[in-house]
C-alpha cells in the first residue's frame, strides 16, 4: 500500500508539472495582450522550453543518480512554482522568457526521476503498466489547464490564474518532501560524487550500451510525431488545411488524449508480457504512424473526417509507445545510472519534436502560410526522422542481442515449448533464457 502511496504523490507532481508545462499555451491570446506581443514572439516561448527541457534531461538524470528521486522532484516543483508566481505578477517581456525558462528546468526534473520510483517500489512484472500509468496520468495535466486553468483566467484574470498554479505547485513540492521515499527501507544507496571528467566518462558509457542507445531513437522514433501535432501544428493544421472548426479541432486533441489512456495499459502488458518483443512493438508503431500520414498527405483535397480521427489515434499510440524507450533504459543499465540512461532516453523525442516544429515553420512560411498546400509539405519534415530512427532501433536492436546473447523465440520454438511443457504453456512469457529471472539489472532483454 505504501508503494501506491510514495508513486500516487510523484505522479502528482508530475500533474502538476504537466499542468506548468501547458499553461502558456492555452493562454496564448492573453500573454499577447499581456506583454504586447506578436504570434511570432509568442511561439518562442514553446521553442525556448523546448529547448530547455530536451536540454536539461542529461543534467537531470546525473542529478537524479547523485540526489534520488525526493530531492530532484521537490527541486522542480519549487523552481516551476517559483517561475509561475513570477509570471503572475510581471509584465516585462524579460521576465517572462526567463520564468518559461525555469518552468523548462523544473519540468525537465520531475518525470524522469518519478519514473525511477516505479521499479524501486514495484515488483518486476508490474513495472512496464505503473510506468505507463505514469505517463497516462501525468496528462491530466493538460486537462487542469484547459478547464480549471482558463476557466480562472477568464473568470478573474492572469494573476489569479497563474498564482493557482503556483500554489499548486507549493503544494507538489510540500508533499513530496513529507511522503516520498527513495526506497522502501528509505534509505538510498550513496555513491561517491564524481567531478565533472567522471561525469562526462559516465554519460559516454551509458550512450554507448546498445540498450540505451536502443532506448534513444524508440522514443524519437514513437513520440515526435503526436507532440508535435498536439503541441503546436495540430490544430492550425485541422483548421487552415481540413477546413474543420475551431471547436471540431479542440475535439481531435481529445481523441489524442483517449487513445493515449486506452492504449497506454494494453502496450505495458505486452511489453511485461513479451519482453523480447518490444522492437516489433516498437517498429509497428513508427510504421503505423508513417503509413497513416502518407494515406492523408496523399489526398488531392482535405480529408474525410473518419480518416482524421483514424490519423489521430493511430499517432497517439506514438505517445505511451514511446515509454518502451525507458523500459529498455531500466534493463539495460545498472541502478546507479539509471536517471542518466533515462534522460537520454527522454531526449530523443523532444529534440525530434523541436527540430519537426522549427523545420515545418520555416517550410510553412517559404511555401505561403497556412494553406492545404503549405502543410501537405510542411508535414513531411517527419519522414526523415522516421528514417533516422528505424535505422537506429534495427542498428542498435541487433547490438544489443549480440552484446547479451539473448534473441526472440522463433515459431518452431514456441510450438516445440508448448509441446514439451507439462501444462502445455510456455513458462517464461517468450523470453530465450531458462534461468530463473534474477533481476533487470542482471540482462538486458531486447
């Protein structure tokens, strides 16, 4: 029960942390008026974090090894609502940038290290659905922001608005420290504190393990795609390009959003359930995706608005697909690096989704603006990230299996398993290795 307990007020600290992440987006037309600015200068402010938090995972990650996972949640909760409080009350463009910049740092704190609880303080079968559970229920921040949020803003007004949520995030920070434990015996094991040549020489070997280089373009190749649609492009694109309303647009991102929570469960028990079967699972998906914008993008004309919804969520699976990634982070590396090897995982997404975003405002701007022209070449600065990464999941799966001797079962495997069990089922759920399982850490699996 005290396992629940510790995760339940992690992952609301990563709530709340989402909750940060996405407030200035839906205050887009107040923050104009607020600080005088133009569109260009307001979409900055989503680059900027960007940046800052494809940034920051690495430095977090070393963070998290040396500190565990109470001190660095309860750091980026009360430098997220420290920044929020500052939004709050200025008014200087300056000020603004800045306090995004430190909402970027906090939030770049928080998930990485809220995952590192789940296989602490969960048994090994159940790790890979809590730590999709995680990711499903962080989310609901957006929800906070695109209900009670705005319904604040436009109620009563920007302070207001932007000092409940840092009040919000008071209270992440408070509750963290009291009820977060590194550990169930709560003590964390230390480990001496390396300068910074040895920090450097252990992000090298951490990168160059096949597992987390594996873990690194799963999440490129999974998640770019749906963020860049819900964070940015989405909607203009539902708009300008399909011809759908402002309210039929808002509706698809809640599809995005459904399809996540439903798909989210059903890929944490495939993924426990077979786990030398995740590149396929992996693989699958950036297919799926691929496939799906090419039939769109094909089109003459705007698309039927079944075909919409399909696009949709299939590139939502995308989003709890890419928490694959962190599940081969966590077998392939040891404990004491594991925020390091997570945080790598965490930037390939990001730095796909910014280079996607950068790349398709430029390509909209150089072929004409918003037109259904514009964006049908626009949208296809994802294929070389496609590319990019189902070179590396291929590359690196098969170093991986070398480097630890252990392959998927063949068919003729299977059946001959079925045939000699006792019971007339496989004992070991697919995996090659016959030994009783030790632990994560002991193997990695592919």
């Amino acid at each position: 029960m005290k396992s629940w307990l510790v995760w339940g007020v992690g992952v609301f600290a990563y709530v709340v942390a989402v909750l940060h992440r996405t407030t200035f987006g839906v205050s887009g037309l107040a923050a104009t008026e607020r600080f005088q600015i133009s569109p260009s200068v307001l979409s900055g402010f989503v680059v900027l974090q960007l940046i800052v938090y494809a940034g920051m995972q690495i430095p977090a990650g070393v963070l998290l090894d040396r500190w565990g996972s109470r001190k660095v949640v309860a750091l980026g909760a009360a430098t997220m609502a420290t920044a929020q409080l500052v939004l709050a009350i200025t008014e200087s463009l300056p000020l603004a940038y800045a306090a995004r910049v430190f909402v970027g740092v906090g939030d770049a704190l928080t998930f990485i290290s809220v995952l590192r609880l789940v296989p602490v303080w969960f048994a090994a079968r159940r790790i890979p659905v809590v730590s999709q559970l995680t990711g499903i229920f962080g989310q609901l921040g957006q929800v906070l922001s695109a209900v009670p949020f705005v319904l604040i803003l436009t109620d009563i007004g920007w302070t207001a608005a932007y000092g409940s949520a840092a009040a919000l995030g008071v209270l992440a920070c408070v509750l963290v420290v009291a009820v977060v434990r590194d550990s169930p015996t709560g003590v964390r094991e230390d480990f001496t504190p390396a300068g910074i040549r040895e920090t450097v020489v252990q992000i090298g070997v951490v990168w160059r393990r096949p597992g987390t280089r594996l873990g690194f373009f799963t999440h490129m190749g999974t998640q770019f795609s749906v963020t860049t649609f819900a964070l940015m492009w989405g909607v203009p694109y539902l708009e300008s390009a399909q011809g759908l309303s402002a309210a039929a647009a808002g509706s698809m991102l809640t599809v995005s959003v459904g399809t996540a929570i439903a798909a989210g469960p059903i890929l944490g028990i495939l993924t426990g359930r077979f786990p030398n079967r995740r590149s396929l699972l992996v693989l699958t998906i950036i297919a799926a995706c691929a496939t799906m914008w090419t039939v769109v993008l094909a089109l003459p004309g705007p698309a039927p608005l079944w075909l919409l919804i399909l696009l949709i969520v299939v590139i939502s699976v995308g989003g709890p697909g890419s928490m694959v990634g962190f599940d081969y982070a966590r077998t392939f590396n040891p404990t004491p690096v594991l925020g390091t090897a997570q945080g790598i995982v965490n930037i390939g997404g990001f730095l796909a989704t910014l280079l996607v975003v950068q790349t398709m405002g430029l390509l909209l701007d150089a072929f004409g603006g918003y037109g259904f022209d514009s964006f049908r070449v626009a949208w296809l600065a994802q294929y070389p990230v496609w590319i990019l990464a189902l070179v590396g999941v291929l590359v690196t799966r098969a170093k991986a299996r070398r480097e630890t001797g252990v392959y998927p079962r063949t068919l003729r495997q299977v059946f001959a398993d079925r045939r000699s069990s006792p019971r007339g089922k496989l004992a070991d759920s697919g995996t090659v290795h016959v030994e009783e399982e030790r632990s994560d850490d002991d193997r990695g699996r592919t």
